[in-house]
C-alpha cells in the first residue's frame, strides 16, 4: 500500500469516529427532551425542543424505538407521541 493511501485510510476512519459520536449526541439530545416527559412528545415537540430538523429526528426517532429505548405511547391530535420505555 502506498503511503498516501494510509493517509486517505486514516482520514476516512476518522470522519467515520466523529459521525458515529455526532449521531449519538443527537440521539441523545432527543432522549433528554423524553425524559422528563412520561406521556411522551409529538416529532415536532421533540423537533422543536432539540433544535434537530424534523426528519433527523424522524429518522433518530425510528432507530431508537426499533432497538426498544423508545417506545409509541399514544396518538394525539398531532400525531403519534412517543417516550422513552420503561
């Protein structure tokens, strides 16, 4: 391997650390606007209150609920709400 392909490497691996820690911070900023909220937030609230844009939430939202750290609490006028599981 040539050395400027380590470098290339090395940078990649890198830029693949700090996303991987921007997405947990994000996640939980989301999860710090449930917490205190037992009957749970609409995306927009959560949105709103994270100051996240409404599809990163969405998106953040879907992934938590998957591996079970959120769960659908009820549907409200606004849509669904959803809170951290107990």
């Amino acid at each position: 391997m040539t050395a400027g392909y380590l470098g290339f490497r090395d940078r990649r691996i890198e830029l693949v650390e700090k996303n991987s820690i921007q997405v947990v911070s994000t996640a939980a900023r989301i999860l710090r606007c449930l917490e205190s909220e037992p009957k749970g937030l609409s995306l927009s609230v959560i949105a709103t209150g994270s100051n996240l844009p409404r599809s990163t939430v969405q998106r953040l939202v879907d992934a938590l609920a998957i591996e079970t750290i959120l769960g659908f609490y009820s549907k409200t006028v606004v849509g669904p709400s959803w809170r951290v599981r107990d």
